[in-house]
C-alpha cells in the first residue's frame, strides 16, 4: 500500500493543499471585508486548486496526509501573512 506512493504525487497533494488552504483564508479575509470580486476570484481559484487534490487522493487514500499536511501549512503561513499585514480590529484577550 504504502509503496503506490509516488513522490511527485504527494508532493503535488501536499503543495496544491498548501496553496488551497491560503487562498481559503484570503477568501474569508475578503469576505470579512466585504470585498465582492475578490471574494468571488479567490472563491474560484480555491475550487480550481482542491480539484487535484481530490482527484488525488481519491485513487490512494494515504495521500490524505500529504493534504491534511499542507493544508495545516497553507492555513499557518497565509494567517501569518495576514496578521503581519494587517492590524487586528478587535485585540484577543488569548493568543495562539
């Protein structure tokens, strides 16, 4: 089981995940701003990216690891991005 892994494969998992999960969390962020054709470019383009990963994973079932993993990145770096962008609007009494 383990040896139907192709290395590319995962590796594409891994980093089209990566990049959906950002473009996610710039989706919500413009939503959250109410900006209506960012929102919907980003909205499309988070579609177009999940679609290999799905296609993916769906032959092997391992390679939902390879997604769990990049989108846990994706999502990390892209609110770092934001936070580091951005001035938070209300401050959190509880930080990460």
């Amino acid at each position: 089981m383990l040896s139907a892994i192709h290395p590319l494969v995962a590796l594409g998992v891994f980093a089209s995940t990566a990049v959906t999960d950002a473009v996610y969390v710039l989706f919500n962020a413009a939503v959250s701003n109410r900006r209506r054709l960012s929102a919907a470019n980003w909205s499309c383009l988070w579609y177009l990216l999940s679609s290999f990963a799905v296609i993916s994973y769906t032959q092997q079932v391992l390679y939902v690891l390879f997604a769990a993993a990049g989108s846990w990145l994706g999502a990390f770096i892209s609110v770092t991005f934001l936070t580091r962008r951005l001035p938070r609007k209300h401050p959190s009494p509880t930080s990460d």
